[in-house]
C-alpha cells in the first residue's frame, strides 16, 4: 500500500483532516499521524490533542527536535506523549542557539522543529517513499506549495475528490462536538510564533503579558548571532517579529490604544484597516492557526 503521513498541528482544521482521512483512506494507504511539538505550542493545544486521539482514536505520534549542536549535522528526535511533552521551549532554545532567531525572513523553526524533525521520524519507521498531507482549507488555497506534486504533497481539504473544506464547515463541525480546542481563534498554537499579525499579537500581549518573557530572554540572549561565514559587524541585531521588530517594540505598540482581534467562533466582524507607526496591523505570513510543516 501506499504511505501517507498526516502531519498534524494540533488544531481545529488539522483534527478534521487527521479525522477524516484515517476514516476514509484506509483502503488505499498505510498512514501515520505525526505531531511535532516544538515547546513554544500553548498547553491547550496539548490537552486538544490527548482529547482528539481519545475521542477519534488517531493514535498521534507525538515527537520532539534533538538538535545536533554540530554544524553539518541534522536533526533527531524523540518521542514523548502528553505527559513528557516539553513545555518550557527548550527544544526552540536550542535551535535558535544553532540556527539563530527565526522570522518572516528565515523561518528555519518551521523547518527544524517541524518538517526535518517529522521525517527523521519517518525514516526512522522505513518510511522513505512517501505522501504527506496537509490541512490546508479550499479558503487557505494560496498557501499550497506550487510545487507540491513533486514534494508528494495531498490537500485532503481542497482535494474535490476528498473532502473541499472551508473555515465554516470545520466551525460547524466542532459546534457539534462535546469538546473544544480551549483557545480564541487569533491564538494559534504556538504562543508568539512572528507568521501572525501585529493586531494578533498586540492583543495576545494584552490578554497574556506572561507569554513574552520567554521571547524577551530569546532575544537578549541570541540577537547578535552570528551565522556561520558571516562577519559580526554585518550582523544587525536579529529580532523575532515582522520588519525586524523586538518583543519589546511589540509590547510597547500594544499600549497603544488599537481595535483588538476577536475570536471568530463568537462573533463576525471586518476589520478597518489601521496603520500604527507605519505598521499593518493585519498582514500576516500565513499563519491561521498553525504553522504547515512543509515548506
């Protein structure tokens, strides 16, 4: 049989696709549900997806990045389970110590943490020729990889001979269920992750000012980085967010007065497009509620 591995995030819409297919595809592949947990996921996400393998019976592989301090040397990995899963960040720590401070620029977290972790798991199972899905929605069409086909990419939820998903018929589905992923719909799943909006994260920073101590010592402790074969005095100061932008500079436009993101399971409502010292605070870099593993 064919391979197929479900790379889940952990959220609503990757629930529904891990749900699905496993219900569906039996019959014409061999699949895995792989998630990655990168230490900076909100616990909720965690607890969301004990709850999903119990009630959907997904059987989810839960694994960690081991990174190889060696430059040259790749990723391994471990696996843990909702109760060993790390939740300091450790795992992004010692990335960033290898890699640098990721950004809209050089999301090499995605590809650590995410995409080689995952198929070092992969390999590790004889699993060398392979397909792997990802749940991306019809409505999230501009995300796919133009180059999917050879990447042995699936979209089961803009396949029309799968199951064509939008963000309403994946609310509507877990309006019908006795359970919940517990966060707001601009949260996302990892904390503070940059791919989401400054109205996102301003609002994240109001409501939970704890979250940014970690991002804070992240980038005391990494911004003058210096990736290999590159001169120390032609390295700026490397920050997390959009434009180069600290975590200081994301709290203090926070204190601004601004129109907070809503949680869209609650109400509906568009948005005015406000400028704040030149700044979008809508633009994002594709983040809706994870970030895709698969770049």
């Amino acid at each position: 049989m064919k391979k197929l591995l479900l790379s889940y995030s952990g959220g609503r819409t990757s629930t529904v696709m891990a749900k699905w297919c496993l219900e569906n595809l039996s019959d014409q592949y061999e699949m895995v549900v792989v998630f990655a947990n990168t230490g900076k996921e909100r616990p909720e996400t965690l607890d969301f997806i004990k709850q999903c393998d119990e009630a959907f019976n997904l059987k989810t592989v839960w694994v960690e990045c081991i990174t190889n301090p060696i430059r040259g040397k790749g990723v391994g990995f471990k696996i843990v389970d909702h109760k060993t899963a790390n939740r300091n960040g450790k795992p992004f720590t010692d990335m960033v110590a290898k890699h640098g401070i990721p950004s809209v620029k050089s999301p090499h977290c995605t590809r650590e943490l995410k995409a080689y972790t995952i198929k070092a798991y992969a390999r590790s199972i004889g699993w060398t020729k392979y397909y792997t899905a990802i749940g991306i929605r019809m409505d999230e069409i501009d995300r796919m990889n133009e180059n999917y086909k050879q990447k042995r990419f699936v979209y089961p939820l803009i396949d029309g001979k799968m199951l064509p998903t939008t963000k309403n018929d994946v609310n509507l589905f877990w309006s019908q269920q006795s359970f919940d992923l517990n966060l707001k719909t601009y949260e996302g799943n990892c904390d503070l992750c940059f791919k989401k909006s400054f109205r996102k994260l301003m609002t994240i920073v109001k409501e939970n000012p704890q979250l940014t101590h970690y991002w804070q010592k992240l980038e005391n402790d990494f911004e003058m980085f210096v990736p290999e074969g590159k001169k120390a005095n032609l390295i700026p100061p490397l920050h997390h967010f959009r434009g180069n932008r600290s975590m200081i500079d994301v709290i203090d436009m926070s204190k601004n007065k601004f129109e907070m993101a809503i949680n869209e399971i609650k109400y509906k409502k568009e948005f005015k497009q406000l400028q704040l010292f030149g700044v979008d605070l809508d633009a994002t870099n594709g983040c809706q509620e994870s970030c895709e593993p698969f770049i």
